[in-house]
C-alpha cells in the first residue's frame, strides 16, 4: 500500500509530461498527429498540441476551439474554414498556413510566424497577434476588430482589407520584402 501511494504521484507526473510533451504519431479523435496529415473536420476542440509537428497538414473545417498549440509547426498547412477560437498559437509556425476564413476570434498568435500565409476572411476579432510575423501575408477582408497587433512586422508584399491603417495598430514595417 506504501508503495501505491509513492508511485501514484510519479506516475501522475509522468502522464502529465507525456501529455504535454506530445511525439508525432498520436491520434485524438481519428486524426493522427503528424506531418501531411489529412484530418477535415477533425474534432480536437481542448487538445494539447504543443509543439506538435503538423507541417503540411490539411485540416479544413477542423474544430480546434480552445486547443493549445503553442510553438507548433504548421507551416504550410490547410486549416481553411477551421474554428480556432481561444486557440493558444503563441510561437507556432504557420508560414504559409492556408487560413481562408477560418475563425480565430480571441486567439493567441503572439510571436507566431504568419509570414506568406493566407488569413482572406478570417475572423481575428479579439485576436493577439503581438509581435508577429505578418510579411507577405494576405489579411484582404480579414475581421482585425480589437485585434492586438503592436509589434507585428509587415512589408510591401502584405495585403490588409481597405481602409486598414498598419501603422496606427502599431505595426510595423520592413522595407526588405525578401527576408522571412
């Protein structure tokens, strides 16, 4: 009986490090975490995906409400029409991320790299995107009300919805469009 209640605290803490600590490879709910893969409509609302590698992955229509996908690699993903609202992406890689019309109202990209990425339509009501990297990212109808964008960089290759002012949301530009 000692020995049970000395292990249930190491073991508890080891379900918590694998758990936040994910490998490639693991399914939820049918889709399997891991590069390319194809999961549309995937329902990984709440999941812990931090750093997970998604590189590539297409996830259209994908419901990841409320996930944490902090410094995950997403680059070149498809999450089209995905709902990522209060989804933690602080850090994540979505360079070239395929975002049309996705919902990210209340969502954390803080330090993500959007760089490329498609965004037309989304909603980013409430969103932080502080100190993120936007160069040559299109945000053309992009929902930007209340959207936290101090700090983020942009350049000439950027596309906004008319009338939106990038230096009065406290953006900020890089003459050099070529460099990431």
């Amino acid at each position: 009986m000692i020995k049970r209640l000395h292990l249930a605290p190491v073991l508890c803490s080891l379900c918590l490090y694998l758990n936040s600590h994910q490998a490639s490879g693991f399914d939820i709910n049918g889709c399997v975490i891991e590069p390319f893969t194809v999961c549309g409509g995937a329902q990984l609302s709440g999941s812990n995906l931090t750093d997970a590698n998604l590189l590539g992955a297409v996830m259209t229509g994908a419901d990841l409400k409320g996930a944490r996908l902090s410094e995950a690699n997403l680059s070149g993903a498809n999450l089209s029409g995905a709902d990522l609202t209060n989804t933690k992406l602080f850090g994540a890689d979505l360079s070239r991320a395929i975002l049309f019309q996705a919902r990210l109202v209340a969502t954390n990209l803080g330090n993500a790299n959007l760089s490329d990425a498609n965004l037309e339509f989304a909603d980013l009501e409430g969103a932080s995107l502080l100190n993120t990297n936007l160069r040559g990212t299109n945000l053309g109808g992009a929902n930007l009300t209340n959207a936290a964008l101090a700090g983020a960089t942009y350049d000439g290759k950027t596309i906004f919805t008319t009338g939106f002012d990038p230096a009065a949301a406290g953006m900020i530009t890089h003459d050099n469009v070529d460099s990431p």
